[in-house]
C-alpha cells in the first residue's frame, strides 16, 4: 500500500505475464569493439603490459653499446637514427645535457630519459625502434634515410632548428630562445 492510497479502495491485480512466451530474438547491430579490434600478437601485448620504467630500461638495453646504463652521444644518435633517422648536433646534445644537469661525456640515463620522455612524448617511437633493434630488423626510419641524399649543412640546420628549439622551450625558455636564435643566425650567414 502506498501513502495516499485509501485502504477501502480494491487493489486491481497486475497483467499475468506467460513466461513460456519466446522473446524475439535480437542480434546486436555491431560486433562488440573487443571483436572488432584484431588480436595483438605476443609482442603487442607484452608492450602494453610494460610502464614506461621498463620500456626506458628496454630503449637502454638496445642502445648503451658501452654497457653503463647511460646514453652518450653516440649511443644516442644510433637511437635518433633508428627512430626517425635524424641527427642532433653535439652542441644541441650538450645543451640538453646541461639542462638536465648531466655531463654530456656519459649522456642520459633512466632519469634523464624518463624526463625527457615525459617532456617530448617520443617513449613510444623510440621503445618501438629499439623492439626493432633487439629483432634485428632494419630500422623504418634507416630505411627512408638510406634512400635520401646527404643533407648539406644549411639542410640540416633549417630542418633541426624546429625540432629543437620548440621541444627545449617548455624546460627551459632561453635555451629555445638561444637555438633558434643561432640556427637562423647560421642560416642568414649560409645564404
């Protein structure tokens, strides 16, 4: 009984429902989106299971030829070039480094890297680059470079100065600034 309802009053009862009654039946519009997506393989699924600590020790692991947990200049150019198959001056590599405070002879280690990862957003490229690296499968990025012409050196400093002085403008504003500042100062003097 409800409140407001007069107890005098006849309760009417409900419709009976025929439970033998078959429901129709339907068929979803769209499979499912687990169904739809097609199954990772092996190495997909042990890459989203990794966090990104491990992909970092993986990236260290495919790249420190010297066995020191860091990342020099060189090991880090062998990185860039399986990655997207680029190369940084040694001065934009110093600048980072003493931006994170490092010595530039032993380069990045986890730390630095995850710092920069954090701040660029490239764990993903790189942690792939380096998977390829440990399958012994040419890099996509060495590729495409391999079938380029060597770039002069007034190609390379127009095509760095944004990649560098944007991605530096976040840890620290002058750097940028100085960056792009000399790779333009540098490309007037070339013209």
């Amino acid at each position: 009984m409800r409140d407001g309802d007069d107890p005098a009053e006849p309760v009417e009862p409900a419709e009976p429902i025929d439970v033998d009654q078959e429901m129709p039946d339907v068929q979803p519009s769209a499979p499912p989106l687990a169904a739809a997506a097609p199954e990772p393989g092996p190495a997909t699924e042990d890459a989203e299971e990794l966090s990104s600590e491990e992909k970092i020790n993986l990236i260290l692991a495919a790249f420190d030829k010297n066995g020191d947990g860091r990342l020099n200049f060189e090991e880090t150019i062998d990185l860039l070039m399986w990655a997207y198959a680029e190369l940084i001056p040694f001065e934009v590599f110093k600048m980072t480094c003493d931006e994170l405070r490092v010595d530039p002879q032993q380069g990045f280690g986890a730390g630095e890297l995850t710092r920069l990862y954090d701040c660029f957003g490239t764990l993903e490229r790189d942690f792939q680059a380096a998977l390829h690296k440990l399958s012994h499968e040419p890099p996509p990025a060495a590729a495409a470079a391999a079938a380029a012409p060597p770039p002069t050196s007034e190609g390379v400093s127009s095509r760095i100065s944004p990649w560098v002085a944007l991605p530096l403008l976040p840890i620290c504003p002058v750097a940028a600034g100085a960056v792009a500042l000399a790779a333009t100062l540098r490309n007037r003097a070339c013209q």
